[in-house]
C-alpha cells in the first residue's frame, strides 16, 4: 500500500453551541454516516472565534480546519456570526500572504436541522485534504531561496527642505505660546537626539523639525509616564495624524485637551513617503507650513505615486510566488525575530494594558522565537491591526532584525480597501472597520 | 615580524573548517543596510568591510535567545524528563567584533557562579573566538570608555588585522594556533596600532553616581523617550536576563529558556499584581545599576562592552550612551 492510500486526514472543525454542534448531531441521530476525520470543537458563537485557534490546530497536526455556524439572520446572540464573517475575511487574505494553504481552510454556515449538509461537508472536505495529502508546508522554511542582497549602498541623507527650517522657528514660536499661556503641560515633539518632552516654554529651542523626524510621537499618549506629566500637545506628520483619527474613535485620547501640532511634510526620505497621500495635516489644531503635496481627501481610490510605483508594489511581488514559497519567504524573516517586541512598543495603536503576548497564566502566545512562537506572534500582531493600522511604518522602522512587517500591514489595508472601501484614519466618521458589520458583506468562500 | 593570510586563503579555510562539520558564524549581509551575526551556509556569504558592526551580537551563538532544556513526558504519576542536552558541534565565530569578544569572558563569571549552566558551557567549550580588529568606529561605539578599544584582545582566541588584501593572523590560545597551524605564512607587514572613539563617560564616576542617586528625578526625567522595548537588551552582548517557561500540555511538551529582558513590565510583575518596577524611569535604573555597579560589585567587571548596539537599535535613538551622558552631565 502506497503511503498516500494510507493517510488519513485530521480534520478540526471550530463549531457554534447553538446551530451547526445541533446540526451535528442530528447526522448523528439520524444514522446519517460521515467520516470518523473530524474532531469537533464546541464554542458558543462563530464571533467567539480567536483565529489563533486555527493556526494552533493545524501547528498540532491537523491537515484542515472548518468553522461553521449559524446561518445570517439565525445567530442566537443576534450578530455574532456577521462579525465572524467580516473578521474572517481579512483574516483569509493574512493567511494568504503568510502562505498558508487556503484549500485546507474552510467555513460553513450549518443550521440545527441540517443534519444532512454537515454529512456531507464533512465528507467533502475530507476527500479534498486526503487528495492534498498531509499538510508538511507549514512553517516549512526550505521552500524558498533568497536572491543574495546587494552590498550596503551608502544612501545619501536626503537633502533638507527648503522650507524646513521657517517651519522649525515657526513650531517653536507654537509651543512657547502654548506653553507660556499653560494651554498644556508638554510638548511631545523631536530634538537633536529623538523624543523631546518640553515643559519649560524656554526649553523649546530643543525642538527641531528637519529629515530625522521620523518617528511617529503619538505612541507616547498611550505611556503613563508622559500622562503623568499633565496636559500634552504633540507634534505630528501628517501620516501620524491618521493615528489620532483611530484612537479617538477608540476613546484612547481626548481631543478636547489634546493639543495637536501638525507639521506639513513633503516626506522623511522612507519609503512609505513615496506613497503618502497626507503630506498636508488635516485635523491638527495648529498647522505649520503648507505643501504642494495636498492630500486628496477620503477617496478610496488607490494610492497613485511619485515616479510611477505603486504602494502595493511590494506586496504584489510576493503574491506572485506559490503559497509554499511565501511561507518560507515568512519563515526565514520570522527566523530573526528576537521578540525583543520594538514593533509593538513603537506603534501607536498597541497601547493594551496587557497585550495578549504577556498573558502567561495560561500561556496564548509562546514567548519562544521559534517557527510556531513567532508567526503566533506576528499573525496576532497584524490581525488586531486589521483596519485599525494607519501605515506609519513605525513597526518596520523599528525591528532591528529587518523583518518586513509593512507587507502584512498593507495586506490587512488592502483587503479592507478591497472588501470594504474602507481606510483606516482617514474618514473621523467613518464606523470602525472590525466591531462593525453590514448585511451585504461577502461570503463567496462560505458554503 | 607577523603572520599572515589572504583574505582568499582565510575565505578557503573557513570552506574547509564548515566541510569539516564545524558551524561558522560571522557577519552577514541579511538585506542592504543590515548586517548580523549568523550561522554561515557558505563562506561566501560573509561580508568583510562596508559596515562597522553588526546591528545583532555574538553572544546569541552561545547563550541562543531559545534553547531547550528538557523534554517531559508524564503517565499517571510518573514524570519521564529527556535531557534536551545535545551535542553541539564545534564552532568559530569568524570576525567578530572586539566588543563581542570581550563579553564573552564577562559572561562566564554569571554563568558559572552559584550555578555552573551547562547549557552554556557546553557550547562555550565549543567556541573558538576569531576576532576582527575595527578599522572603524561610529558615534554609537564607546569601547574606550569601558576599557576596551578596536584591538582589545580580551576573550579572543585569534586576533585578524585587516591589511587590505590580506590579514594578518595573531593567534593568543592553543585553541586559535589549532586553527591557523601552518596556515599563514611569515611576513614583515603588520598592522599599526588604531585610534578608536575619543572615551565619553568615567565608569568609576557613573558607578559613584548610581549608588549615590537611587531616587534622582534623572531616572524620570532622562528616561521619558524609553518605550519599553527590548531591542537594546536582546542585541547587547552582554546582557544575559532569561526566562523558563513550560510549553506543552499536561502530558508532555519541553521545558525551555527564553531570553527575557529588565526593560519589559512583566520582568518584575508579581503574581499579586504588584510591580516593584512600576514604570520605565526605574526600569532603565536598573539596567544602568546591573551594569555599572551590580555587576562590578559581584565579578569586579562592568557589564557592557561598550559597542552602541542599544544605540543603534533604539528606534527612539535612546540607549546606554545617551542615560551615561546626562549622568555625567548632571555630575
């Protein structure tokens, strides 16, 4: 007997409490039979779903998972089913970009009194992952070799603008008065030598504005430590602004004490600038200079650039190689991952108390830097950004291993863009992409 | 009179040494601009010149930021423990830095003090440390100011000078002259002394300072740009901080170790929800503490080897250098 003829594939299915678990055992007392494969799993709601839940099946040997709930309308909590479609269609589109197998990823709606349809998903899907044969490719690193990268060219700083340094005595001139008049307690804004907190309106000759400011200062509203210190104005770029947009809606900042200085940039020299729609601040309550460089708005159109590139470039190199090769492409990047956690400290949107990384009573995410350790992390990392991520590129700039975060980034906004029309901190009124639901979502991938 | 090598010859040599079933490790080209210690598929792939260190540190060769420990297995009231202790092959790291090789030996004394860690000695055994003196410096580096500088030869084994299209070889151990034996050959050239960073802080005064200032408003105030990564940590070659975790099921699984870093808030979050620790200030304390005079007190060496790798990771621009400076500053 040839090894394939003996394999036998390991099915988890992630089930609703209330119709499909009901819909499986009808089969059952019925005397409907349908392969032995499958190894259920009983939750209370399809929207009560952790999609690491997934991942961990399938790390644990399972060659294919289903989720299956209440058909739309049928939900027993009203619309949990709605929010598990909407979350799993961006979750789809991540796991593609890792270069999981999406033939052994499934989702069903199943009633209680469709005993005969769970007969015979059942028996589908086990007929399709005994064709595909055991799921080796995971976490599998050999399946992808790297082109030798070029020696380091030493890249010219790019040449300060001209009109940088009238913006810098111009932002200086802001915070002494906002200062000087106690309309706040500190400016949060860049010096020499990175982050500077001026509390003092003679101190604010610190304050610079040149091609190092790159950094993206909004992510010290969410430290205690500068809470402490009262009041806070905040100098940003107008691609920081886009943060705010969130965390507002978010109810992570007060814009009625918050103080926003925003500075017109026409780009720190990375790369995301090449592709920046927001050169001009929109929302800032001070605004400093004025760029050519105008922001076109809430369009959903995609981004158009500078000397023809387009910001999805990158991403669209990767999606042209097979899933296998992308899921080594990941596995060796993920490889240098020291879990030293800089991406999640940096971005301005990962401000939990506790981030579910530092749970350890049980553990949810392993903290070892191991195949399974790592893409736990940087999956968890990317979902809960999933139209939340503003594309500051902080994370990216800030991973001393190179690992090139923005791709999964710009994978969860380009599915939002796609499926949803939707981009995060640009619209203050639109409704936030996940925690939100519309009948009219798509399910072409649910049967 | 000195011995030297082609840069050919010694890329031919470490062919021969990875044939042999030895791990090299030395600096590489990962992607344009970062360069890192790594395990060397090829000797090709090691990259001489265009960088000043690696953004990553050779201590992960030898104390791996994931290890295992053991593996357990339980049934009824049985517990089976596999050791996870496995061989490990002999290995040379090829061009390190001075500063990477320098932490090693200050490494050892923690790692062999209450408790001889065999995980780490075992792989430490295993290492023959090939140094590559620094031909140049950034304004991250202060190795002058903790008593090294770009040709210290502290925790080498072999010492490299480069002299262009050859280097030339000074073997300080048996274990070094093991490698090079017969290898180089003899000539007049040898490398001239080098100048490295002009020295930036007095250890001695910092240490004074910190035991002197426990409860300084300096601790807030210098530390408010801190975002409580570990990037600094987790890249420096001499901090050591671990953490063991069980990871499995109740049945079975592998008790392993993890790096783990004083920056983080967990580090010292007790069980009751207290936090000795409460926030960055004291948190960045602590680090200069175990450095400058923790450390010193107990090994009679400064914990840092002075290579700006915190400097350089930091993606606020923050690091050891930048706290040192206002410390000395505020003196």
């Amino acid at each position: 007997m040839s090894e394939v003829s003996k394999f036998e594939p390991k099915i988890v299915a992630y089930v609703c409490n209330w119709c499909t678990y009901l819909g499986a055992d009808l089969a059952g007392t019925t005397r409907l039979e349908y392969p032995a494969n499958v190894r259920i799993v009983r939750l209370p709601c399809t929207g009560r779903i952790d999609f690491n839940l997934l991942v961990k099946a399938l790390e644990i040997g399972a060659d294919a998972v289903l989720v299956s709930g209440c058909h739309p309308g049928d939900c027993h909590y009203t619309a949990g089913n709605y929010h598990a479609r909407r979350r799993w269609m961006l979750f789809r589109e991540l796991l593609d970009t890792l270069g999981f197998d999406l033939r052994r990823i499934h989702f069903t709606w199943i009633s209680a009194a469709e005993g005969r349809k769970w007969q015979e998903e059942i028996t589908r899907i086990t007929e399709e992952t005994r064709k595909l044969g055991p799921y080796r490719e995971l976490y599998q690193k050999n399946g992808f070799r790297r082109p030798p990268a070029p020696l380091p060219s030493a890249k010219p700083p790019a040449p300060a603008k001209s009109d940088m340094a009238a913006q810098e005595q111009q932002l200086r001139e802001t915070c002494t008065r906002l200062l000087t008049d106690r309309t706040v307690q500190v400016v949060i804004g860049y010096g020499a030598g990175g982050p500077v907190f001026i509390r003092r309106a003679e101190d604010a000759g610190k304050l610079v504005w040149n091609m190092d400011c790159q950094a993206n200062l909004t992510t010290y509203l969410k430290r205690k430590e500068i809470q402490r210190l009262g009041k806070a104005a905040v100098v940003v770029k107008g691609c920081d602004e886009r943060g705010l947009v969130i965390l507002e809606k978010e109810s992570q900042i007060d814009r009625q004490t918050l103080r926003v200085v925003g500075m017109a940039c026409e780009g720190m020299g990375q790369p995301k600038c090449d592709t920046c729609e927001v050169h001009q601040p929109r929302f800032a309550d001070e605004i400093i200079g004025e760029t050519a460089d105008v922001a076109p708005g809430f369009s959903p159109a995609p981004a158009t650039l500078k000397g023809g590139a387009t910001a999805t470039q990158p991403l669209d190199t990767l999606m042209q190689m097979s899933p296998a090769e992308r899921m080594s492409f990941w596995a060796q990047e993920f490889e240098r991952c020291v879990k030293c956690y800089a991406c999640r400290q940096v971005c301005p949107l990962c401000y939990c108390e506790r981030c579910i990384a530092d749970k350890n009573r049980p553990v949810a995410i392993d903290t070892s830097a191991t195949p399974k350790g790592n893409f736990a992390w940087h999956i968890t990392r990317a979902f809960h950004l999933a139209g939340r991520c503003v594309g500051c590129g902080e994370c990216t700039r800030a991973c001393p291993a190179g690992i090139p975060l923005e791709l999964l980034n710009l994978t969860m906004a380009r599915a939002a863009e796609k499926h949803f029309a939707y981009r995060a901190g640009m619209d203050p009124q639109a409704e936030p992409l996940i925690g939100s639901y519309a009948l009219t979502d798509k399910e072409d991938f649910i049967r | 009179m000195s011995e030297i090598l082609t840069k050919a010859g010694l890329r031919e040599l470490a062919k021969e040494w990875i044939a042999q079933g030895k791990v090299v490790a030395g600096p590489v080209q990962v992607k344009p601009g970062l360069v890192l210690y790594a395990a060397l598929a090829s000797a090709d792939d090691m990259v001489w010149e265009g960088f000043v260190r690696p953004a990553n540190s050779a201590k992960e060769l030898v104390f791996p930021r994931h290890e295992l420990l053991c593996r357990y297995r339980t049934e009824g009231n049985r517990v089976e423990l596999t050791n996870g202790g496995a061989e490990v092959p002999a290995q040379i790291l090829l061009g390190v830095r001075p500063c990477d090789a320098a932490a090693l030996p200050i490494l050892d004394h923690v790692f062999n003090w209450d408790y001889r860690d065999d995980s780490y000695n075992r792989r430490r055994e295993a290492t023959t440390v090939v140094t590559l003196a620094c031909a140049s410096y950034d304004e991250s580096c202060f190795c002058t100011s903790v008593g090294l500088g770009p040709q210290a030869e502290r925790g080498s084994d072999v010492m490299l000078f480069d002299l262009g299209e050859e280097v030339e070889v000074r073997c300080l151990t048996d274990k070094g002259r093991a490698l090079f034996a017969g290898k180089t050959q003899t000539s007049q050239r040898t490398a001239p002394p080098a100048k490295g960073p002009e020295p930036r802080f007095s250890p001695q005064r910092i240490k004074q300072f910190v035991d002197e200032h426990f409860t300084s408003p300096l601790w807030q105030d210098d530390t408010l740009a801190c975002l409580g990564c570990g990037a600094c940590a987790y890249n420096c070659p001499t901090c050591h901080c671990f953490d063991i975790v069980d990871e499995g099921n109740g049945q079975h699984g592998e008790r392993v170790r993890n790096w783990d870093s004083c920056q983080f808030a967990q580090f010292t979050l007790h069980a009751s929800g207290h936090n000795p620790r409460p926030d960055q200030g004291s948190r960045q304390r602590q680090r200069v503490l175990h450095k400058f005079s923790i450390y010193p007190e107990k090994f009679g060496e400064i914990l840092c080897t002075g290579c700006g790798n915190c400097t350089r990771n930091c993606p606020e621009g923050q690091g050891m250098l930048t706290l040192l400076r206002g410390i000395e500053h505020a003196l």
